[in-house]
C-alpha cells in the first residue's frame, strides 16, 4: 500500500479540525453517540469526520479517505500478524469497542467517515 501525503496533511493528522464539537456539526455528536463517552474511539471516529469532509460524492475521494483510515491506523499501532486493513471484512462497531490496536482504529475512523453527510 503505497500512499502519497504531503507534510501539511500529517501534521494536520495529529488534530481535530475543529477546535469545538459545536463547529465539528452533526458527524461529531454522531460520534459521541455511537461510542460511550469514555472511550478513545470517539477522538478517532472525529478524526474520520475530518478525513470524510467533502469527499461523499465521488466514489475515488471516498476510496481516498479510507484510504487516509488505513494510513492513520498503521501509522499509530504496528500491525499484527493477524491484521490486515486491506481485507477488513466487518467494519461494525459497537459502543464499548477501544482503539486498542490498528483494525479498531481503523474502524473507528471508517465510522466517522461514513458519518459525514457530504
């Protein structure tokens, strides 16, 4: 899996767009509601929310934010053996699902970019 990123995009991959959940909109308290108040995974989901902004349209933008999902859940967890994010068949999550290792993460980000409206 080869992706191209410039410098500006990762350091951008470090923070949530929005410094408010008021200005992160209606993908934000989707997040907050999926996943329980507490847990890691909603940082992440929000993080698909900002990857997934503008890109519902086009199917290769789509293709282009899971694609950014991968990038950022291989690049904060060493994949296992086991894991491997191109062949995530179930990408369900549930409301005490953690960010614990890179599949979950992924699926977390993948919640947030399915979440975005446009």
């Amino acid at each position: 899996m080869k992706l191209l990123m410039s410098p500006a995009i990762i350091i951008k991959m470090s923070t949530l767009a929005n410094k408010s959940y008021d200005q992160g909109g209606m993908c934000y308290a989707a997040c907050q509601e999926a996943f329980e108040w507490f847990n890691s995974s909603v940082y992440w989901c929000q993080k698909g929310c900002d990857i997934g902004l503008g890109r519902q349209s086009d199917p290769l933008l789509r293709e282009q934010a899971e694609n950014m999902c991968k990038h950022l859940a291989s690049s904060n967890y060493a994949l296992g053996d086991h894991e491997d994010l191109n062949n995530v068949h179930d990408v369900r999550i549930f409301a005490t699902m953690y960010s614990n290792n890179a599949t979950n993460l992924y699926k977390a980000c993948l919640a947030g970019v399915r979440r975005q409206k446009y």
